[in-house]
C-alpha cells in the first residue's frame, strides 16, 4: 500500500522524483536477480555488473546504432548476457566461497576493461549517446512518467517470475544449496549445475536492467557499470532483506531516496545516508522485509 | 548465524502497535520531507544558474574549484544587483562522479528548482548524459568539459574548455623551439580529452619536426606506470607527453626518478596548481607544466595580470577582477579552472543583460552574440556556428622557480 501510495504521489506530483524511483525500479530489476543467486542460493557475486554492461551496451549498439526496436534489443542482449553466464559460469561456479567471489569480481572488471578500452564497439568514455526510450513496434514512451510505469510493470513482473521460481522446483533445490553443499549433494541435487542455472537467470535479470537503464537515461558509459554500482545493490539487497522476495525492491526503492530526502544538508548528505544505513543494517539486520515479517507477525 | 541474532520470542501487542506506529511516521516525515524537497527554492525573483559538479570522486579537486569560482562570480554581481535586478543564485549539486548521479541532479535542478541556466563541471559522462533533455527543456548549459555528442544538443551546450588542440601545440612548440628533445612518447588516459587529445598529437607531431616513438596508455589511479616508462625510454623518448589529468602526474614524476631516467623530461597537461606543485618537487626542472596566464606567479594580482598579453588591457583588467577577490577569499589556490567558472557566468550575465531576458532560448541566443569577450581564464568567442569558446590558445608553458609557477622563458 505504502508503495503504490509512494508511486501515485510521484505520477501525480511530477519532477524529479520520477527519475528517482525509475532508477530504483531499474535496480529493483537488478537486486531481483541478484537475490536469486545471493539470497536463495547463498552465493557470492561481485560481478553482475558486467552482464549489465552487456545488456546496456547491447542495448546501445543495436537500437542507437542499428536502428532495432527496445523490445528486440532487450531480448537479444537478454540472451547475449545469459550465454555469456552460461559460458563463464561453467567452470567458475565450481568454486566456493571467497573464491567464487573474486572470480566474479575479476568478471566485473574483465567486462569494465572492455568497455573502456574496445572503443570501437562501446565508444570508451566517451559513452554511447542517443539511445531511444522505451518502446514498442515504433511507440515511444515519450514521457517520463509513462516511462516509470512501464519499468514499474518491467519490475513486478520480474518479482512475480523470482516468486514462481522460488516456490518451484528449481527455488528449493537453490535454498537446499544455500543451507548446505554437502547436504543438498548427498539428497541428489546436481549443485554446479543448480549454481549455474542461478547464476543465468541473476544475469539475464542484470543484462535486462542495463537494457532498461540504457533506454531510460538515453546515455550510457563504462563508469554506469563500475564497482559503485555493485556496491549500491549490495546496500540494496542487505538493507531490504536478502532472501526475501519483496527485500530486494524495497531496499532499492528506500536506498534510492534516501539520499534525495537528505539532500538539503549538502555536503553532509552523503555522511547522514551513511549513518542511517549503518543504524539500519545495525538494529534492522533482516531488512526491511524481516522487519515488515516481525510486525506481522501475530503477537504471543 | 542469522539465527542467533533473531529474538525466539515475537514482541508482545503493544510493541507491535508501537513499532507500527513509529513505521508509519517515519514514512509520513519522509514523504513530507520530498515533497518539500521537490518543492523547494520556487523563488521568483533570482536567477538560478545550476551547476552539477563532481564534488566527490575522480573529478573533486578541479569541479571544487569550478564551484569557487561561480560563487566569486554571483558574489560579484549580487553587489551590483545581480542581473536584471535579479540576485544571482547558484546551486550546487553534487554528481559524484557518476553519470546516474548527474541524470538525477540535473533532472532535480530543471524539474524543482526551475533554474535559467546550467554551469556544470567537468564530469563530461555526467554532462552528456543529461544533455538529451536539458535541450528539449531549452535550457542553455554552459560546461567545464567537452562538448556533448549530438548537433540537437551542441546547440544549447558552451565549452569554457580550451579546446585539446591548444595543450598539443602549446608542449610541441616548447619542445621545439626551446630543447634538443625530437623523440617523444606519449603517456595517455582513457579519459574523453585525452583521446581527443591524442589525435591531435599523432597528428601535429611531424608539423613540428618531432617524432611519436612510444604510445602507452594508463588509468587514472594507476599506482604506477614504471613499465610504460621503460619501454619510452628504451624507445629512445627524450620527453614525456602526458595526455591526462589528476594525481597521476606525480606518479609519473616518482616513477621518472626512481627508474633513474636522468634525461627524461615530463610535460604534463593542464591541472590544477597543487599538482604541479607536488611534481615539480620531484623532478625539479625536468617538469614542465601548461596553465593560463592567470595561474602564473603569486606575488599579487598585478603580477599575474602581467603575464598575460600587455597589449590587451582588457585581458589584464578581467584577470585583476578576478584575482583581487580570489586572492583575498582563497589564498594561492589554483585558479585554472576557477577563472573559467568565474568567466562563464559573467558571460552569462552579459548574455542575459543583453537579452533583456531570463528565458532560456534568449539567453542561448544572446551568447551565440556576445561576440569576443576578454576574461580571466581565456577569451572566449562563441557564435552559432561556434560553441567551444575559447578560440585563441591560452596557455603558456611553465616550470616552477623557488617554489613559484613561473612561465618557462
């Protein structure tokens, strides 16, 4: 209620806000995935970035330079992204713990390289300009408000499908490997091959915010996909509740206003957002979806 | 281990109200604190230049200064009833660095703060990135940085940067007329400007009879380029041309020194004076420098004024202007980038008189017809065709001497 109440506070009022939460809407999409492999499979990725780099630069060349519909470069570079995890996935979800977690950051930086210094593809700093809004069959989303309803649907889509996975099938095996290796192993789970098939779907989830970032701002370049950008939807995740389905949103919603509603203190901004999330992560430890989870508890 | 950090027991009935209750009007303040913020600063009776500036990461040292030197500006006018009897407002929001912070800041400035005009720093990711919908707002941007990419949004965007072009000549000429030195490297960043200025320096290289025997490249906090300047030397460089700003001009100083290349030579690119500083410490005479006029000597305005062209008396004047209050409000802090701020919104301002207008449109009109303007930083000439002002090179080459900028004779 709160949220649908924020969102139609925002539509009706206007201004920058809607960049605001179009921006989280956008990470909302990112953390998801994220959540997928980090939450329910209880694995480490500093990488997803690159794979929305992939999904921002394919985005970029194939609709800004190759004149192809959204939708079409958003599947495409969806694909192009879940390959690549396929790919590089194979032999490094084979690794465990701190060592699963530099293989995925040097994925990261690997994939950073590459956009700054394979200018003939991806422009380098300079950045790719000119791709178009959101859109469909030659229908551009023109507005920005009719933008921020659509990444709005984009993103409670991507909820619902997280939500369908985890009550399948696949999502117990993926939390049967988050409680234990081992125990997940001897009752017959294929874990590598589980690890992976995460894996893919936390990176097309990431590709397809790229994609959506790409089409939102109109701009994209190599420093959009950087470490800040891994460090945000870990604040994200843990301040909304990893392993939830509705943490993820949340803290992408909360960590992206949070700086605007201490904007007025200037140069202070940044150390009063600090120090919330630091109280945040301190007494709420569970997240905002573990805190929502105790109040609805029914009382003993 | 979540686990032992959950308590076994759910709270009782009134915590539970309680704990909602503090929920709920946590998210009542918050909701009222954007709405206030998205509402604020609706005065009618300023004008508002807003500046989106790096005042965190890579670009903090120069868009602190490209701040400073806005607010000399506004202070400056608003004792002289700001402009159209306006008081000048200039308001500041921090990028960050990053492009998405840009969007977001500007998008803020446009939407909730209803600002004339932009003044923005260096960021040119940040810059380009909200330069697509600055247009369409017909909003005029007046940048520290390059020039965003397509014609629809040149055409409400003004360079304050001298062009790339003018770093190359300024060295090149230097080394030709002034040293032996005929074998050059090249040391590049991946940054927009450098690579602009790299094919300006491939290319200019015969023009004045020297050789490009080494191009390497490195990253803006790389901790050391001891490998690039090994092969350089092996390449036989007797000078290297560095193509990138920031602190790592003293890494490569350091770097020069401890590989013991006693020949070697740095020329580095324009940046801010303490960077020079901290080189020039290193390698002594063996660093040189490009800056402005203005950045040159510290024995008192006058002084730098002097370095400027004698002949121009207009040129001297805007330097005074700037310098006498700069001086007294800063001390010896670095004035390259600062007099280009000061610069821009006094041309704004006469843009804006001229115009008789605070629209944006006017105003963009009006600077495409100020015609030459002699400031601080440069002079600067933009027109319709022409939105890099800077037209005419600004810089000098300079070493520092017993402690102080001084242009290399």
């Amino acid at each position: 209620m709160l949220g649908v109440g924020l969102l139609g506070f925002v539509m009706l009022n206007g201004g920058y806000l809607v960049t605001v939460l179009g921006l989280a809407a956008i990470y909302g999409v990112f953390c998801t995935g994220l959540n997928l492999f980090m939450g329910y499979t209880g694995q480490a990725s500093f990488g997803q970035s690159a794979f929305a780099a992939v999904g921002g630069y394919g985005t970029a060349i194939l609709c800004a330079g190759h004149g192809w519909d959204p939708v079409a470069g958003l599947v495409v570079s969806m694909a192009i992204a879940g390959l690549l995890a396929l790919v590089v996935g194979y032999p490094v979800m084979r690794l465990r713990g701190h060592y699963l977690a530099m293989a995925t950051f040097a994925l990261g930086l690997i994939v950073y390289e590459l956009s700054v210094e394979w200018s003939g593809l991806t422009q380098g700093y300079m950045g790719y300009a000119g791709i178009p809004p959101l859109g469909f069959a030659g229908h551009e989303l023109g507005t920005e408000r009719a933008q921020l309803g659509a990444l709005v649907a984009i993103m409670l889509f991507g909820v619902w499908l997280a939500e369908r996975m985890k009550s399948s099938r696949f999502g117990r095996a993926l939390r049967a490997i988050a409680g234990s290796e081992p125990a997940a192993m001897a009752l017959g789970i294929p874990v590598s091959r589980y690890k992976l098939a995460a894996f893919v779907v936390a990176a097309v989830y990431a590709s397809a915010a790229g994609s959506l970032f790409a089409h939102f701002i109109g701009f994209i370049s190599p420093e959009v996909f950087g470490v800040p950008m891994v460090v945000l939807s870990f604040t994200m995740l843990y301040l909304g509740g990893i392993g939830t389905i509705w943490g993820p949103v949340m803290g992408a919603v909360i960590a992206s206003l949070l700086p605007e509603l201490f904007r007025g203190l200037k140069e202070m901004q940044d150390i009063a957002y600090s120090v919330v999330l630091i109280l945040m992560l301190i007494f709420v430890p569970g997240g905002l979806a573990g805190l929502l989870r105790r109040l609805a508890r029914k009382p003993t | 281990m979540t686990g032992a950090q959950w308590p076994t027991e759910g709270p009782n009935k009134d915590q539970v109200k309680e704990m909602y209750m503090s929920l709920k009007t946590t998210l009542l303040a918050t909701a009222i604190a954007l709405a206030a913020t998205a509402q604020a600063a609706r005065a009618e009776d300023s004008f508002k230049i807003g500046s989106a500036l790096g005042l965190t990461g890579y670009a903090a040292t120069g868009d602190r200064n490209w701040r400073d030197g806005l607010q000399l500006a506004a202070d400056a006018l608003n004792a002289k009833g700001g402009i159209l009897g306006r008081k000048v407002e200039i308001i500041v929001e921090d990028n960050r660095s990053q492009p998405q912070d840009a969007v977001v800041a500007y998008r803020k400035m446009l939407s909730s703060d209803q600002v004339n005009a932009f003044d923005s720093g260096c960021v040119s990711a940040g810059n380009m990135a909200a330069a697509s919908f600055v247009a369409r707002a017909q909003v005029p941007m007046l940048l520290c940085s390059i020039l965003p990419q397509k014609p629809e949004e040149q055409a409400w965007a003004f360079s304050f940067l001298p062009p790339p072009t003018f770093e190359i000549d300024a060295r090149y000429g230097y080394l030709r007329d002034r040293t032996q030195i005929r074998k050059v490297g090249l040391l590049i960043d991946p940054t927009p400007y450098s690579q602009l200025m790299k094919g300006f320096a491939t290319r200019l290289a015969p023009q004045y009879g020297l050789e490009i025997v080494a191009e390497e490249t490195y990253k803006p906090d790389d901790s050391d380029v001891n490998v690039q300047l090994g092969r350089m030397n092996a390449a036989g460089a007797g000078a290297v041309v560095k193509l990138g700003q920031g602190g790592s001009t003293v890494t490569v100083a350091k770097n020069i020194r401890q590989l013991g290349l006693d020949k070697m030579v740095l020329m580095a690119s324009t940046d801010d004076g303490g960077i020079f500083k901290s080189a020039s410490e290193v390698l002594g005479d063996r660093f040189y420098f490009i800056g402005s006029a203005v950045q040159f000597g510290d024995a008192g305005p006058s002084e730098k004024a002097a370095n400027a062209d004698k002949s121009n008396g207009a040129a001297k004047a805007a330097i005074d202007a700037f310098l006498t209050p700069w001086v007294a409000k800063y001390g010896d802090r670095d004035t390259g980038q600062a007099s280009r701020a000061y610069d821009s919104v006094m041309l704004l301002a006469k843009a804006a008189t001229a115009a008789n207008s605070v629209a944006g449109p006017a105003i963009k009109d009006a600077i495409e017809r100020v015609g030459a303007y002699n400031g601080a930083g440069a002079v600067y000439d933009f027109s319709d065709k022409q939105h890099v002002g800077i037209t005419k090179n600004p810089y000098f080459v300079g070493q520092f001497v017993n402690g102080r900028p001084t242009v290399s004779k």
